[in-house]
C-alpha cells in the first residue's frame, strides 16, 4: 500500500535518520549532496567546510532537503522538505553542535570515522573548529510511504 506520511510521522522519520540530502541551486546549476545532520524539531543541523555547496547555499539560501527510510523495495518511508540556510555562530553554534555530537558521537569511535575538515568531538569551540556550523529551518514538508500486506 502506498500513502502519505501524517506530519508527526515526517517528524519521526526526520529524527530517526542521520544522512540526508541537500538539494541547492545556483546560477543555472543545480547540486545535489549527502550530509549527516540531527533534526532538532524544526531545522536540520549540519557542518561542513566551505566549498560548492556551502558557496551555492550562500547565493541562495532555498534549498531542498531529503531522506529515505529503507527495509526493502515494499516497505520504505521517504520525506523531502524545503527550508532556508543560515550560518551559525556564537552560542547558537555552539548549542547546535552541542546537539549534533549527542546523536552522532557513539557513531564515531575512532579517528578515521570523524569527518576530516576540522570537527573535533573533543573541542567543541565553534570559533575554532574549521567547519561551517548551519541549519536549514524547514517549511513545507512532505513524505511518501509504501508498506507492504503481508
């Protein structure tokens, strides 16, 4: 059976997932890119160093974002929401790495599995991180099901 997802069933899927993408477009160009990020509710919660997506979501903050919740080809949940970029800094930065190392730290036992662009999990000093601290503040949002009988 195919379906829409209920608002708080959006909300669910959002939480519960840690890649997403993000859709950006700028100067005839669009760029579609993977990110880990925390859904805190209302904004997606991300980092990232400076570079074409970061450059094109600058130009033009209105950006899609999407993510999948997959078992198999009959039972999937999919959500996709438009929202507007900004740059965090100062305790708003702070307060929003704050929430995304909670949920992402335990996934990220050695080294080589921190992202390479500055984040540190034990120096959670924005000023000094190298990363872009962001979020996307969600509006419209929509999402999609199948579930399969069994």
């Amino acid at each position: 059976m195919l379906g829409e997802l209920s608002g708080k069933q959006i909300d669910v899927v959002l939480k519960n997932n840690i890649v997403g993408h993000i859709g950006c477009h700028d100067m005839e160009q669009t760029y579609v890119v993977p990110i880990t990020y925390v859904y805190d509710g209302e904004s997606i919660i991300g980092h990232s160093a400076t570079g074409k997506k970061i450059s094109m979501m600058r130009s033009n903050p209105r950006v899609c974002f999407q993510v999948s919740q997959m078992t198999d080809m009959g039972n999937w949940q999919s959500v996709i929401a438009w929202g507007l970029y900004e740059e965090l800094r100062g305790e708003e930065a702070k307060s929003a790495i704050l929430k995304y190392v909670k949920k992402l730290a335990p996934l990220m036992p050695s080294e080589t599995s921190r992202p390479t662009h500055g984040f540190n999990v034990e120096n959670l000093n924005p000023q000094e991180m190298k990363s872009i601290i962001f979020r996307i503040r969600l509006g419209k949002k929509t999402g999609r099901y199948e579930k399969r009988h069994i």
